[in-house]
C-alpha cells in the first residue's frame, strides 16, 4: 500500500465525549419481525423494483453482461458468492454461448434487483444449492444472445450474412479472413434488437462447460485485496462509523433500564442508540465501540409468560412426544406390520441445536440519508432484506439500494427470513445519521438465536425371516424452521414442513409397509436452515438405521440398500461408485473400519465411505470417499470443492457441534465452547463424480447429509454401538 | 507513543495500548486483508507475523509490537516464500469463501519459512489454528506442499476423477 499518503503520526484515539443516549421509538418492524410478508408479495415488488432500477448499462443492454470496447467480459452475478463459486462457474455459462476468451471475463456481485430474481423462487437469493441449477438456461440465453448481436453487428459492417460468419475465442470470423474482435462491434451490437430465440449449443459442442477451471475470484482472496462486508473502510464511504449491539443474554430478553455511565472517558464514541432489544454503541473505530458497549450496564427482561428454552427439557419433552402418535406425512402399505418383525429395533435419536460459525461474523452497513437510504451486505436473500430494510427505515423498497458483498461463508444464516441483523443495522442507522458499519462479535454471533432446530426422531423399524424390511414406522419431533416466515405457505402443506421431513418422507428405499409422521412443537428457539437442512438429521437416521438393519438381515450393508433401491438407477449407481472406489468388501487398513451412507438431495445424489479409527476414545476419520451425481458438471474443480467443504462442514457437527440453552440462554459463545473441524481433524476427501444426466443438479449441500452416518456406521463397525446421538461421543 | 513497523514502513501511534494490533491495522490503516474471526486467538484467520513469527493480531496489543516490524497478507507477495505460497494457492484452487485464506496464507509462510520440507504432521500441528468453514483443508495441505517443493507437486487439474 502507499504509505505516503497517510499521515501515520496521526494515528490517535477520538477525543472522549459521551454521547446522550438516544432512546428510538420502537418501529412496527421490530414487532413484526418474521411474520406478516407472504412469498407473493415479492411478485408485484418485481414490477416496482423493474422501474425503479434500470439495469445497468450494458452493451448491449442486458442487466447480466457488459462487453467493453477492450473486448472484457463483464458478468453480473445474481446470487451470493460465499464459497460455493458462483463467481466463476455463472460466468463459464455466459461465456460457453458468448464464445469469448475465458480470460477476459470478470464477475461482479449483482445488487438487488428485480432481474436478479431466481428463476425458480421469484425473489433474488441464494440457497437450496440452486444456483447454477435456477441460471442455466437462463445465463446460456443471455450468451447466446449476446453472441447472435454481435455477429450481426459484425456481418453488418462487413455487408455480409451472419450465417457466413462464426465466433471463436472473443473474435467473429467473416469470409474471405474477415476478423472482429468483440469489443470492436460491442457499441454497434448494443443498437441491434436482443433475439427472442436462439438455439442452445448440444452438450457435445461444449468447450469451456465440464472444464475444470480455476476461481476468478480467487487472486484477490490470497493477497488481502478482496473485500468483504466487514472490510469496508471510510475510504469506501466517507464518515463511515463503526456499531457494536448490546444484545439481551436470553433469546427474546427486552431492555428493562441501562446505564451509560462507565462511557465517561472512554475515547471516540459518538452515539449510543437504546431499543426494544438491543443497545447500540456507535464510535470512530471498533476498539472505540467495543470498549464502550462492553462498558454498558443493562438489564433485561423476558415475558413472564414467555417460554425459557432449555435444551435438557426440550430433549425430554420431544422424546416424550415421539413416542406419542404424530401428523402423518407419508404412509406406505401397513407400518404396523413391523410388530410382526423377526427382528425388530426400536431407536430414538437425538439431535442438538447447531449454529452456523461462518468464518466471517454478521455485518451490515447502511448509509441512510433520509429519503434513501443504501445498503452493504453479503446477503443471501438480496430481495426480502432489501424489503425489510426499507420498512425498517420507512422508505419504499425502491428507495434502498442494496449492495451485495462477498460473504465469508454464510451456510444459512445470511438467508434470514426475519432479516435480523439487516433490520437491527437500519434501526441504528436512522437514528444516527451516520453511515454506519454494524459489526456482531463472534460471541454476538453464537449466541445471535437463529440456529438449525433440534431434533429427536424415534424409529422402530423391523426385517423379517427372510431378511427383508417388515415395516418403518418413524416419528420425527422438531420445531419448523419456516413456520411464520414468508416460506411457510410456500413448503408447510397440511401442517407438514417439508424441511422436518424431507429425506426421511421421500426416501428412495423400497420399503412396502413405511410411515413417517411429524409432530411440531411450538416455535421457542428462533430457528433457520443449515446447509442441506432437513436433511442434516434426516440423513443420519435412515441410512443407520438401513445398516442396522442390514446387520440384523445379517446382509452386507451394500448389498442390502442395492437390493431396496432398483427403482432409483441414479442412487444405485452413486453407491455402487463409492463402494468401488473405497475397495469396500476388502479389508480396511488394520484398527480402522469403513462406513457406507447414501443421500439423495438438492436434485443429486451423494454416497461416502468413511475410513475411521478410534484412538483414546477419539474417533479419526482418516480418509472419505465420496461418490456424486451431480447431473452435468459445470466445474469439476468446484464440485470436488464442494464435497469437500460439505464434508468438512457436516463432520465438525458430527464430532463437536452443539448449541445448548439453558433457561432460554445459549451456552456456548465463541470456537472454545462451539468447537469446529480443524485441518489435523481432516479426513483426506477423494471425490468421484458420477456420470451425470443433461443438466446441473445441487453441489453445495448434498455432500452433508452422508458424513456423519458413514462415520457413526464405521464407528458401529469398531465397536458394535450404535450412535444415536449427534455430536458423535465413544 | 508506540513506535513499529507495519510492512517495513515506520508507524507512530498515540492510542490505547490495549488496542490489539487486528484494529490498528483494520480501522487505523486500513489493511483490511487480516481478518477478524474470533477475538480471541482461537481461529487464526488474523495471523500476521510479528518480526517474523506467527502471531494472532486479535489478541496482541498494539504496545507488543513496539520496536518490530509487522509483516501483513497485502505485503507477504515480496517474500520469496510469500510469493511461492500464494502461487500455489492459485494453482490449487484453494480458496472458496477466502475469508480464513489470509490467515492460512500467513501460518503457512511462517511454516516453511522454518521449514523447508514439512511433513503432513508438520503441516497439521501448524496449521490447526486456523480455522476453515468452508473446509478448504486437503487443498491448504496440497498447496503448502506445492509451495514446498514446486517441482515435485504438479498442480490439481482436476483432482476430482470421472467415475465409471
């Protein structure tokens, strides 16, 4: 950097002034909080948003790519980069049809806006791995077209038939030698009216689609250039202050009374904002907000009324419930047949709270300047928080522009129907005056209340003489992660959430006499998904139990899902790829043992063979084998990343993941007491993929669910115990 | 007055000598490539080298680093080493989200700074202190040994192999 435009000398601490506290007057958003917006909602907003924000300009004119007189290529990305590559495998389907040189293209996080909705789900955001999927036909069309401008501006200027010409590597090529370069003809291009048709290249044309193909993103993540939310600085936007959140200790605690008066002396703090339930502490710095918010004396109060979550309780009560009857969500021929078992298991696991620990703590920034306001957030749900956002600060949705920044992972917790932390940076927001970046500590974090529920599931399930499966009777109990959100007329039908119950409701076994049924206590624990959702339980349960009963048919554990899964090609195959490539049915290295676990999810289908050992009662995954269908791969580098990374991120729950609450306050606080996967803990991670069908299916989740049952069946191969409970203990 | 050095250049400071050295850099001269995780040394991602060894910035107070040089991630690319591990994070694809690559970038200077041919445990009791959510960490071994030996390791085309 250049050092000789600072003035080092001056690096000084703010002058001490305490603040007036100013008490904000409690807005109606605070109150409605998750409630109140229905996913249709967004629908009209698109009409609105699509006057208010013109695309950006673009040549030629399209809101997703920008061609320049340089002949750069210049994509805009709908959704949110924060790990899964989108930053790179978006572009390579722009520039498969475009024809340019890879070289030359450059992405760039869209803002909000009415054009970057997902295809699929209306509203611009990122989850359920559909990124690539919800884009492919779509950024496909948009290079496409733009190749048909281009070469018609070209055969244009030459007088010639487009058909005469061709396009490789950023240049049209015309009769008789004629060469363009893109960026000659861009301008021209823009002029020419977009083509409503345009015919897709065959998969066998493709050249740059299925090439592996390094991160654009990634030369600015080694050399500390690259900017995410929380590195945004007053050069980025003048006067910018810095917020530290004083919030209740106890999920839903209101602020009763505080004292401000350790803040005298204490350099550099300019503000201090009081709510219903937070208190804000705004400096020149974040040491200066930092010291200053811990120097606050509160009190707090929770509803007499209102429930205190405790983790032991709730466990009891859940079990209590799964042995009760439940809704039911899927029935097959007749469970109660598994009272007639040869052989029958009954089974009860358990399930803790998880939070999500993404590298980079929540923040936000908001510039709010009275009748606009703009945001700086890596958001993955660009829409319902830049609509939360507004209502926060009572401006029209039009009236905010939100910009999307690169997000140090997220898994999540940045896809919050409820927007907290987006409508808790608006409040401050409006109430100072000053741009303000609001930064949550890493125990703000932790304990920030949004966490992938708890769950307790009890299955008896039986084989019969013969060894094949009697009945399936399988209760799951849990909180819904979408009840009052915007997603809850979208995925709970007949009271089932779908996310409660997906992998265990639509399993593919061919299991003739199966039930799986739900009961859903009241929401006390504000919760949300985490990367692949229902099905980070779901998972564990069926394919233990699958080998349990495998065991108990006394069949091998592939042999017997093989023999359950004929109707599903797609599964079959994935596990019969994971178990060639692991060597199963040969010996595992001496002291260590293999488990196998299958799961479809997110439109693929992912199975793992995990090589364990157990050395001082800690159990070591050495090695993962993973097989997936992931339909056709855009990127091989990155889909290898992702089963990696889905692998890493369900292992670190598997082995030490639990939130607790104890009289509605969360336990845990910071990476001592919420352990994570660090890298001596690594299984080395081969990934196989598995030849795929015409199109794209999900990559960023579905490697979760098969780790931890590959791990707990590996574990029952060592010792004979069944694991039932998450995290993992031997 | 603290007098240091922040990537060779001279620094004077008259602030709270408890402010840990992760904000003088961040907000003071905004060098915003050493990120904070955790703030309490548990996660790695603001590593920086304090006269060459690995520290964590976060729980460092500025007044420690009176009289030495702080070398950060934005300046680790003019070391021989710096250079070849950052290379080699490229030619690996390391990075996803890049939130912890800083930090690992800067532990695994530090690391074959002192060692020139580190073994997998070398590598995992130098690296455990930093943390990965998104898992980066059979690539972070590959690129260390990439760096290590540049002839010997070829670059990942794609690790990931067709199936049958």
């Amino acid at each position: 950097m250049d050092f000789s435009k600072m003035n080092l000398a001056s690096i000084t601490d703010a002058p001490a002034a305490v603040p007036k506290p100013s008490r904000r007057k409690f807005l109606q958003s605070s109150a409605a909080l998750g409630g109140g917006l229905v996913l249709g909602f967004y629908l009209p907003l698109r009409d609105r948003l699509a006057h208010a924000q013109p695309a950006p300009k673009a040549v030629p004119p399209n809101a997703f790519l920008r061609i320049g007189k340089d002949g750069s290529v210049t994509v805009q990305v709908k959704h949110l980069e924060f790990g899964q590559g989108v930053m790179t495998s978006l572009p390579m389907l722009v520039a498969e049809e475009l024809g340019c040189d890879w070289s030359k293209v450059r992405s760039e996080l869209a803002p909000a806006g009415a054009a970057y909705a997902h295809t699929m789900f209306g509203m611009q955001m990122t989850g359920g791995s559909s990124s690539v999927v919800n884009s492919w036909d779509q950024l496909r069309t948009v290079g496409a077209q733009a190749r048909t401008m281009l070469v018609q501006a070209a055969a244009n200027q030459w007088k010639v038939k487009p058909g005469d010409c061709k396009v490789e590597n950023g240049t049209i090529l015309g009769p008789g030698g004629k060469k363009l370069g893109f960026g000659a003809v861009a301008e021209a291009a823009a002029k020419l009216p977009v083509p409503e048709k345009v015919t897709l290249k065959p998969a066998s044309e493709f050249r740059i689609i299925g090439k592996p193909t390094r991160r654009i993103d990634a030369p600015d993540k080694v050399n500390g250039k690259a900017k995410f939310g929380l590195d945004l600085t007053a050069k980025d936007i003048p006067n910018l202050h810095v917020a530290l959140v004083l919030h209740a200790p106890m999920l839903g605690g209101e602020l009763k009374s505080m004292n401000a008066d350790k803040l005298k002396g204490l350099p550099g703090i300019t503000h201090v904002v009081e709510s219903r339930n937070f208190v804000a502490v705004v400096g020149k710095s974040y040491w200066a907000a930092k010291k200053g918010r811990d120097a606050i004396e509160a009190q707090w109060a929770v509803d007499p009324k209102a429930p205190k979550p405790d983790s032991a309780r709730l466990k009891s009560e859940y079990s209590q419930a799964a042995a009760r009857p439940g809704k039911v969500a899927k029935k097959v021929g007749d469970p109660a047949l598994v009272k007639t078992a040869a052989k029958s298991i009954v089974a009860e696991y358990d399930f803790p709270f998880l939070a999500h620990a993404a590298m980079e703590p929540l923040n936000c920034t908001v510039s709010y300047k009275g009748d606009s306001a703009e945001l700086w957030v890596g958001s993955q749900f660009q829409t319902p928080d830049q609509v939360a956002a507004a209502k926060a600060l009572g401006l029209a949705p039009e009236k905010v522009k939100l910009n999307t920044m690169i997000a140090g992972g997220g898994f999540g917790r940045r896809a919050n129907p409820a927007s907290d932390y987006i409508v808790e940076a608006c409040e401050i927001a409006k109430e100072v005056k000053v741009p303000i970046k609001v930064i949550w500590t890493r125990e703000d974090d932790m304990k920030g209340g949004y966490y992938r529920p708890a769950y307790v599931h009890r299955v008896e399930a039986g084989v019969d003489a013969a060894g094949k499966i009697a009945g399936w009777d399988h209760h799951i109990v849990g909180q819904s992660i979408v009840s009052g959100t915007a997603f809850e007329g979208f995925l709970v039908k007949d009271g089932i959430d779908n996310t409660s119950v997906e992998g265990v409701a639509d399993t593919p076994y061919d299991i003739p006499n199966f039930q799986c049924a739900l009961t859903t206590p009241t929401k006390v624990v504000t919760s949300l998904w985490w990367r692949s959702v229902g099905h980070t339980h779901t998972a564990f349960v069926m394919e233990t139990m699958i080998d349990e009963l495998a065991h108990a048919a006394k069949a091998d554990p592939v042999a017997f899902r093989t023999a359950l899964l004929t109707k599903h090609p797609r599964v079959l195959k994935t596990l019969a790829l994971a178990a060639e490539k692991s060597g199963w049915g040969k010996p595992a290295p001496k002291g260590r043992a293999r488990g196998i676990a299958v799961h479809e999810s997110f439109g693929s289908v992912c199975a793992q063979v995990a090589e364990v050992s157990i050395d001082n009662g800690q159990i070591k995954v050495h090695k993962v084998v993973a097989a997936i269908d992931c339909g056709l791969v855009v990127n091989p580098l990155t889909v290898e990343a992702q089963v990696q990374s889905a692998i890493a991120y369900g292992l670190s729950a598997a082995l030490h993941g639990a939130i607790t609450l104890k009289d509605g306050v969360v336990e845990q606080s910071n990476f001592h007491d919420y352990p994570v996967l660090r890298g001596n803990e690594m299984p080395v991670v081969e990934v196989h993929l598995a030849p795929g069908g015409d199109k794209p299916t999900g990559v960023g989740e579905p490697g979760t669910p098969p780790i931890a049952p590959a791990v707990a069946n590996a574990v029952f191969a060592l010792t004979g115990k069944r694991v039932r409970s998450l995290p993992m203990k031997v | 007055m603290i007098r240091f050095k922040v990537n060779g250049e001279p620094i004077q400071a008259s602030i709270d000598p408890e402010t840990p050295l992760l904000w003088v850099l961040r907000d003071n001269l905004q060098l915003t490539g050493t990120k904070y995780g955790c703030g309490m040394a548990l996660c790695g991602a603001c590593t920086v080298h304090l006269d060459g060894q690995p520290i964590r910035a976060c729980a460092t107070p500025v007044s420690a680093c009176a009289g030495k040089n702080v070398s950060t991630i934005e300046k680790i690319g003019a070391s021989a080493v710096g250079k070849r591990v950052q290379q080699a994070w490229l030619d690996a694809d390391v990075v996803q989200c890049g939130y912890c690559q800083s930090g690992q970038i800067m532990s695994a200077v530090a690391l074959l700074n002192t060692n020139k041919n580190p073994s997998d445990a070398d590598i995992d009791a130098a690296m455990s202190g930093n943390i990965c959510r998104c898992g980066t960490y059979n690539r972070v071994k590959q690129a260390i040994k990439m760096a290590a030996a540049p002839a010997a390791a070829a670059p990942a085309k794609s690790a990931a192999k067709k199936g049958a």
